[in-house]
C-alpha cells in the first residue's frame, strides 16, 4: 500500500487540531495546577484538584493566590514524616514555600496515584490527585486513615472520575 503525500497531510490536518483540546494531557506539555485562594483568604485550593498524565509527563504548580504562599507537597514519610501516598518506587517532592507567580515542577515517570497537599493549609482542605497512567489499585501502599494521614473529611477525587475526566476541578 502506498501512502500520498495527500493522506498525510490530511492525517496531520486532523492531528493538529486534536492536539490543542484543552484537558487532553500529552507527554511533552506540562500539565499546570494553579495554587489558588479567595481574596479574603478563607479558602484555599488546588486547580485543578485532580488530573491524569502519562508516565514520564511534568506537572508544574503555580501559586496564583496574591495573598498567601503555598506548598506543592508528596505524601511520603521524607516529608515530615507523612505516610506514603504516592508510588513505592516514586521519588518524594516538596516545592518549599512559593511565593505569588513562583512556580515549581516534577517530572512523574511512575505509574500509579500520586497524593499532594500544601504544608500550611492541608487542614483547610488543599489536596490534590495526579493519577499516572493507568494503575493497578489501590496505587500505593497506605491506608489513608493511618495516623499521620490527611485530616479527616480530606476529600480526594476518586480515581475513577479523574480517569474518564482526566482533569477533575473543585465544586
């Protein structure tokens, strides 16, 4: 079978366009989490709060919230000595502190479920889920209940929302 220069062009023609629908991750686009809050400062969140990507993809935060500073921030027992909520072969992260407009961002090559909070308001709810390719459940290894764990009434989105969604924002 001979492929024309036509069908390539008209496949390219298709490609491109689907290429730049929003919310589709693709491996060579960071995928951005805001780091947002209201201007009065009572709530805090990220946005989106849930996203899927592909193994070797970035995720980069940026903090856009002028009133406060925030943390992009693993579940994992290297960070203050939280219980691991991310891939067991995953390396931890921990932005440190981001000032308004600084951003920070990893490169997740593990497939599995990746838990995240900010230090300062992981009790005002700010949590997010980066769910890597497609994982085998329950994609890691502790009981989210474990002490230690997130505060209780922490809502995650559920894996399976983020999979048919692929970006899951906050209501």
């Amino acid at each position: 079978m001979t492929v024309t220069r036509r069908q390539v062009l008209g496949l390219m023609g298709g490609l491109v366009p689907a290429l730049l629908l929003p919310g589709i991750s693709h491996a060579g686009n960071p995928v951005e989490i805001q780091m947002r809050g209201s201007p009065d400062g009572s709530r805090v969140w990220f946005d989106p709060i849930g996203v899927l990507i592909t193994p070797g993809q970035s995720v980069r935060w940026t903090n856009r919230d002028p009133g406060n500073s925030h943390t992009a921030t693993a579940y994992h027992p290297a960070n203050f000595d939280r219980p691991r909520r991310i891939p067991g072969k995953a390396a931890p992260w921990n932005s440190d502190y981001l000032l308004p407009d600084e951003s920070f961002s990893v490169t997740l090559t593990q497939t599995g479920v990746y838990d995240f909070y900010c230090v300062p308001h992981e009790h005002a709810g700010m949590v997010g889920r980066i769910v890597v390719g497609t994982p085998e459940p329950p994609g890691w290894t502790a009981d989210p209940r474990q002490a230690g764990g997130p505060p209780e009434g922490t809502l995650f989105p559920p894996v399976e929302e983020i999979m048919k969604k692929r970006i899951v924002r906050r209501t």
